[in-house]
C-alpha cells in the first residue's frame, strides 16, 4: 500500500469483525512499529498482545468497575462523562488488544536540569516528555503497518483511569507503567470522511 494512501485511509475504528488476528501478522506489525524514533534510540516500550477472551473481559470488567466509582464520587453534574462507558471497553470486543508500556526517560540533559535546581515536574515541561512522544510515534507506526496489512485500528488512553488495577492484573511492574490501549481487528470497510482544520489555522510559514 502506498505511504499517503495508508495515511489518508486510516481511520479509528470502533466496531470489529470476529475475524482472528493471526500470529504472524501480529508480529509484522510490532515490528514495522519498531521501527519509529525513539528518545536517545532507547526504544523503551513494550507490547503485551492480548488475545485470550477471558483476559480482555477481565480487563474490560476493571475499567467498568473504575467508572462507576468515579461516577459515584464525580457528583451529578460530572456523573454523565462515565455514560457512555462502552467509548472505555470497546477493545474487549476486539480481536486483538495491545497494551503498550513505557518507562520515563532521563537523558545527560536531564541530569544537568536537576543539578541545576529544576523539579522534576519542571524538567518535563521543558521537555515535553520524551518518552510519551516516543510511544505516540511507535504507536501510530503500528496503527499505519495494521491498516497496511486491512486491519482497523482504536488508540485508546481512556482506560487509564484504571491503569494501576489493569497494571496489576498484566503483571505490569515499575519501571515500566501503561501508556495507552491499541484495539485491532477486522471491520466493515465502510468509514467516513476525516474532517481536519484548514492548514492555514495549523501551518505558519517563517521566512
């Protein structure tokens, strides 16, 4: 497939197949995704690929769990963000679900800022955390190399609220935490249009 095709093609998706995601198809595209820049090149994520339909309602039954305490405590006003709790756990109808890890990165830089008086806080901010832009571009590596090979794909980061319950459940251990949720499968090839601002509210030209 072609590079601009794949990228003007790729949609998020959110209604999947029961189509298997086979092995090996799994393993291109974790391995194409590698292949993105990484903070120093340390390539510091990882991947757990989740088939197994009792783990994922495991998982999908966490994040419900999680909601309803928060819609509990959230007060009634905010209680209706939790309504539409399916947006949370629609990877568990999925085929596929890869739950992507990361680990903070510190660089010569960084230990020069802290010597230097800086909080850790205030070293991200002048960062801009390079370790989560490290996963976004290993992540929407692996969204291009799944619809390369006519998968649909869901990026999710919602179901973070419950994040160290899910952690704990994968046997997710420190250093490493989640950064995100991938859900991947088949799907009926009918997507709409990808509505994008006009690049003259994105792009400034200096000459």
């Amino acid at each position: 497939m072609d590079f601009i095709d794949a990228v003007k093609g790729r949609r998020s998706i959110r209604h999947f197949l029961n189509d298997p995601v086979h092995e090996e198809d799994i393993k291109q595209i974790i391995q194409i995704g590698m292949l993105a820049p990484s903070a120093g090149n340390k390539q510091d994520w990882r991947v757990k690929a989740i088939l197994n339909p009792d783990l994922k309602k495991k998982m999908r039954d966490i994040i419900q769990s999680k909601t309803l305490f928060l819609a509990k405590h959230a007060g009634e006003e905010n209680a209706e963000v939790f309504s539409q709790k399916r947006n949370m756990t629609l990877f568990a109808d999925a085929p596929l679900v890869l739950v992507i890890s990361s680990r903070s990165y510190r660089s010569k830089i960084d230990e020069i800022l802290k010597i230097c008086g800086y909080s850790e806080a205030e070293i991200d901010y002048l960062r801009m955390r390079p370790d989560l832009q490290t996963i976004g571009g290993l992540i929407q590596t692996i969204l291009l190399a799944a619809y390369n090979l006519n998968y649909g794909s869901c990026w999710m980061v919602a179901p973070n609220i419950a994040r160290h319950e899910l952690e704990q459940l994968l046997n997710i251990t420190l250093p490493w935490s989640i950064a995100a949720i991938i859900a991947i499968g088949r799907y009926e090839k009918k997507v709409g249009t990808k509505k994008i601002r006009d690049l003259s509210e994105v792009l400034e030209i200096i000459l």
